[in-house]
C-alpha cells in the first residue's frame, strides 16, 4: 500500500488476514533516506518470510523479513570486477568468472611482508543492484537481474568529469544470477551469472524448479530499430548454457511455464496489422523440434494482461482481460480452440488477481466509477467477493459516482464512452468537460478515479471516449486509426460530443476538452479545427510528429501508425497538431514535465510559440524533474513523490475552466505558488 502524497507517496508492506476480524498490520517502515520504499514482496515458500525489494542505503537491495521476528536483512550480492590493467579501467566479469560470495569483512590471506602487491590483492567486491528477483517453489533458488554496477574506474573517471557519453554504446547491462539457499533462506555459496547476454527483463520458475524462462532483449535502444526480444531456458545444473526458443517472436512480453513444465505461455504482438503492444497469449511446447506457438486468444475483442498467469485444470489459464469499459478474469485454452470465457467477479474492474501456490484462496482488487478501491477474498475464483479488512483508499470529500455508459455511432463505428454526471445535474444544464485517453491505444474503463471525481465536485460533466484506436475493442478497431491520427478518431469524439448533448442536460456553450499524452496531442488536434470549446488543455502532448520522432526515447510505436516521417512528408504533417495552429482560437494551457522522455518538452514549447505568434491565448507550465508517467500520476491525484506538482497543476486546471466559462475565481483558485510559468 502507498502512503498518500502528503505523506511521502512511499510503498509499505501489510498483512492481512483472510477470514475473522483481524486488522490489517503494516509490516515495513522506510527510513527517511528511502525515497521510495518496500516493493516487489513475494512470500517465502514455507511462509515464514517475505522477500522485498528497498531503497535504504547506497543501493537498492533484496530484503528478508523473517515474520517471527527481527529486522529485515538484506542479501549479500556482490561480484567481485576483474580489472583490464591494460586500459586502467575495471570491467564486470564475463559469465563464468564468478567469484566467491565472500562477506564483507572477509580479507584475503596475509603474505610475508614485502611480497604482497597489486596483481596478488583481492579485487574489492561490488554490490548488484536488483532490479527483480524470482524464488523457486522450493525455496532452493533465488533468481534475480541486476545492472552491472559502476567499478571503482568508472567512479574515479566520473568524479574526475571525464565522463563523456557515447550513445549507444553503453557496455552496462542487466544480468542474470542464481544463487542457492539454505535452508534458513540465506545464500549458500558463490553467485552464479547466467550466459544470456543483456539485457535480461524477467525470469520464471519452472514448477519442478529446474529451469527458468528468461525474457531478455539488446540493450542501447536497440528496439528503436524494431522488436528484439528473445526468450530462453536455463537448466539450473549448467546456467552457462541456456538455449534459446527460436520459435518465440522478437515481441515477446512475459511468460510462464505450464503446471507441467511441457509448455510454455507467453504474450506477444498479434500477427495481425495492430498497433505495438496489441498483444495476444500463445503456446509452445518446450523442447519440441518444429513446434509453433499456438494462437491462445485469436479473434478475443480485448486486450489480454500477461502479467498474470495461472493454470487451472491442466490445460486452463486464468488472466484478467480489458474488455470495452471493463477488466475481468478470463479462462483460455491452451489449445487455443476455446474462445476465453468470463469468470465473473462481481466487479467493473478488478486488477491484481493472484493465488497462493495451492491455489486454495484467491485475492483481487475491486472498483467501479462509484466503487472505491475494496481487496476482495474467495476460496474458490468464481465465488463472491468477501471484502478484507484494510484502512482507507480513496480521499475523503470527494463526489464519486457511477458513470453512464453511452454509445454512437461514427463512420460506421459503434463508439462507447463513460458520462460523468454530478449528482445534482437534474436542477440546471451543467458544463461539460471532454477527457481524452492516452495511447492511443489505450482505453477508459469504470475505474474509482480521483480526477474525475475532482472535477464532478465542481459540478461539471465528465465525457470520457473510446474513440477508434482504443485498445479493448479488437485489433481492427485498434489498427482503425493507422495513418488517421487526428482524423476519424477526432470525429469520433465530436460525434460523441453530439450524442450526449442531445440527451442529457449539458451546456453546449460551456465546454471544454483537456488530454494528456495523445489525449493531450488529441487537445492540440481539435484547437486547429474547431471553436466549440471555451478552453482546451493539452498535457504532455505530441505537436509536431517530426520533431518528435526524432527527439522521443523510441519510435517504432510511431513508426506502425505513419511511417518514418522523412519518406512520408504529406502524411506526418497532416497528423501533427502543429499543422492547424494558423487556424487556432480556444484559449489554451499546456502542461509539461521538464524531463520527459516521451513527449519531450520542446513538443509544448513549438506549441506555446506557435499559439502565442497567432494571437491566440495561452500559458505554458512546466514542471522540474518530472517524466511521462510520474507527472501523470500527480496531476490525477495518484500518489507521488513530488508533492506540490499535481496540486498545482489541478488548481491551475481548475482556475483556467472557470475563467473560460466565467465563472469569477476565489481566494482558494489562486492560493497556489507558481511553478515554471510560461
């Protein structure tokens, strides 16, 4: 659970008991240094003992709580670097130069006096960071990938600012290690590194805990190039010689073995035309000569989560599955001739499905728009949700309600959206507020949101669209938006717009349109091509796909929708907002943080010159420190460790829709401190 961002935003670790009237009991308190705090736990086979990862030192390291008592200890992983005299600089040992895991205050044997030298002195070993770690079902291995660590070279060079960068060329990667345990969970042994080359993302256990399923991938941005994924089987008795699964896309996600070890189930691209990250479940029998994956959920209208897999009945899987404006759990053949078939949960949403190894209890999380968070118990998946006792998620004094699920029709599509209402909207004609999803793939689902919730208390509307390109609805759906950014899915919104306006009693002349990522390039789009709205907000937005694409962390997500920009010049410019701007009237705010990676800041900044040249009213606020996805998290009122950002940024929100539909500010609107204004 994290604390709220009042308090820190920090992660804790609790338990929570599964039948009578015990109270939830936090078990893990973070000193101030950890920024961060406890995640990644994963209960110790015998259930003595819960391993998590922390911040608290130096390092991020792999902790054990001992849950009869004690303090949590963290693991002993260190290697000790090898050093190239020859180039003065240290390097990180190759697979099988292992050295012993030796304690830090181990010394190396005394020599006589005057014999001991460079060459004889034992290297100082350094500590692996994890970054993840997977425990076998018997509790005999611990598996975990970690960066290779910067030597002590590397230090003084960095300290001496003779640090230059050459992109692309990074020799740092994540690798891979076993190391045995005894009996009591500590490490026996030396550190064993695995020959898969970096960068190594995940690792599974098979259910005999003789082997892994690594997932692994280039590292120095080589999936800018397209998808190089690769997966493996390591045997634990010869971790030096993993073989690789040839008949495993480059797309793989993540991946789990069969309760058999036979075959493996993993998450990859659709063969299908969809946009990257339009994922389906597949199966392969390991260790077969010519087998091919198997297409599991072929023809499923939603979006699949591979990173829950649970195998029922031999040939069953149980995942969680978006479908439309809901997340479920979903059973799949392994043979693929079964088209997945709802469990039914009683939920809207539900996410974090787990089980115990027996599968003798299952937990989930539960919400809907009017639904706070609840953590649901049942003996059996498919029996009721017996609520567990925890303390209080959602903020107090917000107006959460149950969204009205609308649909119309656009282009021949059947588009659905979640309506928003405030619970007084019958007495007068309210404002309404349009929200835009990012992605664009990516969907809006009946979800406890704080946001909305926010802005209902103003007593606005809140229309929130899946226009085509959203994901959940099937691939041809999805992929309905390629080379069309800005197009047909703009129409969809508006056609949407229209619908709910001829239904419900909202203010056609007090609305508004506000998105962040592509909900915020959506924004940008409709500012050069309509006046209906009084403001627009963009967060975070794509304004110039030329710009970007060559500015942005990775481009192949761009790349499937209009091409590489330099050879398709008519096609870029015509789905850049940028292109509208000498048509542009609404009063607009960007939002933007200043470390994004992304939509890099420069995106925001074309965007307010371009405005600001035209005439056209707008401000600019930027935000230090801030990427992507934490930025977000601020501004939609989720916990994060910058505490003053998403207040600022909700308040500026608010200040700047009351003035667009004259509404006169208060002392409370303008409290706030300013913040990299533009």
């Amino acid at each position: 659970m994290t604390d709220a961002t009042a308090d820190g935003a920090k992660a804790h670790l609790w338990v929570v008991a599964t039948s009578g009237a015990e109270k939830a009991r936090q078990l893990t308190f973070s000193p101030p240094a950890d920024k961060r705090g406890e995640h990644n736990p994963q209960w110790a086979p015998d259930g003595r003992a819960i391993l998590f990862l922390a911040h608290r030192g130096e390092h991020t390291e792999l902790f054990r709580l001992d849950l009869r008592g004690g303090e949590a200890a963290p693991y002993e992983l260190k290697i000790a670097p090898v050093v190239d005299e020859s180039k003065e600089k240290d390097a990180i040992p190759p697979p099988g130069a292992e050295k012993k895991n030796e304690k830090s205050d181990d010394k190396p044997a005394e020599k006589p006096a005057g014999d001991a030298t460079k060459k004889d002195a034992a290297p100082e070993q350094v500590e692996l960071e994890p970054s993840g770690y997977a425990l076998s079902a018997d509790g005999a291995w611990l598996a975990f990938w970690a960066r290779d660590p910067e030597t002590p070279g590397e230090k003084k060079q960095k300290d001496a600012k003779a640090d230059a960068s050459w992109v692309n060329h990074e020799k740092h990667g994540t690798r891979l290690y076993l190391a045995a345990l005894k009996e009591d969970g500590k490490i026996d042994g030396a550190l064993k590194t695995v020959a898969i080359a970096p960068d190594v993302r995940s690792a599974v256990w098979s259910p005999a805990t003789d082997r892994l399923l690594v997932m692994a991938e280039p590292p120095n941005d080589r999936s800018d190039l397209g998808p190089a994924g690769s997966a493996w089987i390591v045997d634990t008795a010869a971790p030096d010689k993993p073989t690789k699964v040839d008949a495993v896309p480059a797309t793989v996600g993540g991946g789990a073995f069969n309760p058999d070890g036979s075959q493996i189930v993993f998450s990859a691209q659709t063969p299908e035309d969809a946009p990257p990250g339009y994922d389906e479940l597949f199966a392969l029998r390991e260790g077969e000569a010519g087998a091919k994956p198997v297409r599991m959920t072929g023809g499923f209208a939603g979006q699949v989560n591979a990173g829950s897999l649970f195998f029922t009945n031999g040939d069953l899987v149980v995942t969680q599955a978006a479908v439309g404006t809901r997340t479920i759990a979903v059973t799949v053949s392994l043979d693929g001739k079964m088209s997945p078939k709802p469990v039914d949960l009683d939920a809207a949403v539900i996410s974090g499905l787990t089980t115990n190894r027996k599968q003798t209890g299952w937990l989930w999380l539960s919400e809907s728009g009017g639904q706070p968070t609840i953590l649901c118990y049942a003996k059996h998946l498919g029996d009721g949700c017996a609520t567990l006792s925890i303390p209080e998620l959602a903020p107090a004094g917000l107006r959460f309600v149950d969204p009205e699920l609308v649909q119309w029709k656009s282009d021949g599509f059947t588009i659905e959206g979640l309506l928003y209402l405030p619970p007084d909207h019958v007495s007068a004609k309210v404002p309404l507020i349009v929200d835009v999803h990012g992605g664009p793939l990516g969907a809006f689902e009946d979800r406890n949101d704080p946001f909305v919730a926010f802005l209902v208390g103003h007593g606005w509307a809140v229309l929130r669209p899946n226009p085509r390109g959203s994901s959940n609805y099937g691939v041809k759906f999805a992929a309905a938006n390629k080379n069309d950014l800005g197009g047909g899915d703009y129409r969809d919104i508006m056609a949407g717009v229209d619908a709910v306006l001829a239904k419900y009693p909202l203010d056609a002349s007090k609305m508004a349109l506000m998105g962040y990522s592509y909900g915020g390039e959506m924004a940008a789009f409709a500012e050069g091509k309509t006046d209906r709205f009084k403001a627009i907000i963009s967060a975070a937005p794509v304004i110039d796909q030329f710009s970007e694409y060559g500015t942005e962390q990775g481009s192949w997500y761009d790349r499937w929708y209009f091409g590489k920009p330099w050879e398709h010049l008519e096609d870029a410019w015509r789905q850049s907002p940028l292109a509208g701007a000498a048509r542009a009237k609404t009063p607009f705010l960007l939002l933007q943080g200043q470390n994004d990676t992304t939509d890099p800041l420069g995106q925001s900044e074309e965007m307010y010159r371009a405005l600001r040249q035209e005439g056209v009213p707008v401000e600019m606020v930027t935000y230090p420190r801030e990427d992507h996805g934490p930025l977000a998290m601020g501004v939609f009122g989720r916990p994060s460790p910058e505490p003053w950002h998403g207040y600022d940024a909700r308040q500026r929100v608010i200040e700047f829709l009351n003035k667009a539909f004259g509404v006169e500010p208060t002392t409370a609107d303008s409290s706030h401190q300013p913040s990299g204004v533009h």
